[in-house]
C-alpha cells in the first residue's frame, strides 16, 4: 500500500521548513546588523538622534517640545517623517517588484546610504533607507521578525520565554527571535569602532555589507 504523499514527505517537508526557517534568521540578523551599522553611526554623527530607533526619537521628541525646544523638536520631527515615508516607499517598492522585492528594496537601500556618504553622512538619506529596509523582509519561514528595531523582538522573546518557563509552550522557537537582535548589537558595535577611528567614512561599512546583501539575494529565494 502506498503511504499518502503528505504522510510519505512529512519529514522531508519539516526538515526542509527548518533549513529555510534557518537560512531566513540568519539572513534576518544580517539586516538588522546592518540597521545596528547605519543606526550607531547616525546616532554618533547626530550626537543623540536616531536614523532607524523611532521609538526613541519619539521620546526625544516629546521631551524637546516638552522642554520649549521647537528647533530640535521639528529636527526629530522631520527625522520620523522621513522613516515613515521611506517605510511606505518601500512597501510600494516591495509590491512592484515581487518575487524580486528583497533585490529591489536592497538596492535602493545601498544606493540611498552612498548618496548619504557622498554629501558627507547626511542623515535624510539614511533615516529614509532604514524605513526601506523594513519592506526587505518580515518573516523567516513562520517566525516574524524585526530588522530596524529590537523592542518587539525582546517583548517576543521574553513572552516566548515566559510561555516556556509555565509550560505553556513547548520548543525552543522563541530562542529564534534573538537572532536580529544578536545581528543588530554586532553590526552596531562594528560601526561604532569603525566610526571612533575614521570618522564619517565609517559609513562607507553598511554600503558594502548592502551591495553583498543586493547579490546575495539575487541569487537566492527571495523570504517573505
């Protein structure tokens, strides 16, 4: 009797949802590494503000108006709508080049952060590839993950870890959801060496790990 073809594949199919669940983190941490990389060096060249961590400019925001300071107010203002135009360009973008969207929206990236190394770090063309970068990917297999920002990240893993300490969960899935963030935190003390020692050349750093990203996805299936 011929077992059913679910049943015949099942742990061929669940060996090979795990090696792409894999391949998908791994690709997710180096994304987030290179948010940490642009993000660490515009938080040193803007002594404080972000080009990817909104939340935190949303507090700095809160705290400039609060403080009767429209000037910085309307600079970190001008950062956020940027990172949400940019988040919505490239949902646009990851929409008109399907299949090939993380080709697409990878590209742009790369080319927005060295228009951003030509005119000497400026940062609007950094905060709008960081809200781009989002469109690249959002999941690894069935895991979601976060490329710009890690507080979702940590809520997930603590939830997943609290989920299994009361049993509540089995597995170990949640431990996935460190990845981005261990990526982030890697690319991010990278770039702030790099950038204590060479300055505002430091950029030139997540351009190249952008270009790699740009031909490795071209030559791979394209996540989610």
């Amino acid at each position: 009797m011929t077992k059913p073809t679910s049943a015949a594949h099942g742990p061929a199919r669940r060996g090979g949802d795990l090696m792409e669940a894999a391949r998908g983190l791994a690709l997710a941490a180096m994304l987030a590494g290179l948010a940490g990389m642009v993000d660490a060096i515009g938080y040193l060249h803007l002594r404080g503000l972000f080009v990817s961590f909104m939340s935190g400019n949303s507090t700095q925001l809160a705290a400039a108006l609060g403080q009767g300071d429209p000037a910085m107010a309307a600079t970190i203002a001008e950062l956020i709508a940027l990172f949400v135009l940019g988040a919505a360009a490239g949902e646009v973008l990851a929409g008109c080049t399907g299949k090939w969207h993380m080709t697409g929206v990878l590209s742009v990236v790369a080319l927005l952060l060295t228009i951003a190394a030509l005119l000497a770090t400026t940062p609007e063309p950094m905060v709008f590839a960081m809200g781009v970068l989002n469109s690249s990917m959002h999941r690894a297999g069935n895991i979601p993950v976060s490329l710009t920002f890690v507080t979702g990240v940590l809520v997930r893993f603590g939830q997943g870890l609290g989920n299994f300490l009361t049993r509540r969960a089995t597995g170990w899935n949640w431990l996935a959801q460190a990845a981005p963030w261990v990526g982030m935190i890697i690319g991010a003390t990278i770039s702030a060496v790099a950038y204590v020692r060479i300055g505002d050349r430091a950029v030139w750093l997540p351009i190249a790990l952008a270009s790699v990203l740009v031909a490795c996805s071209a030559a791979m299936r394209q996540p989610d």
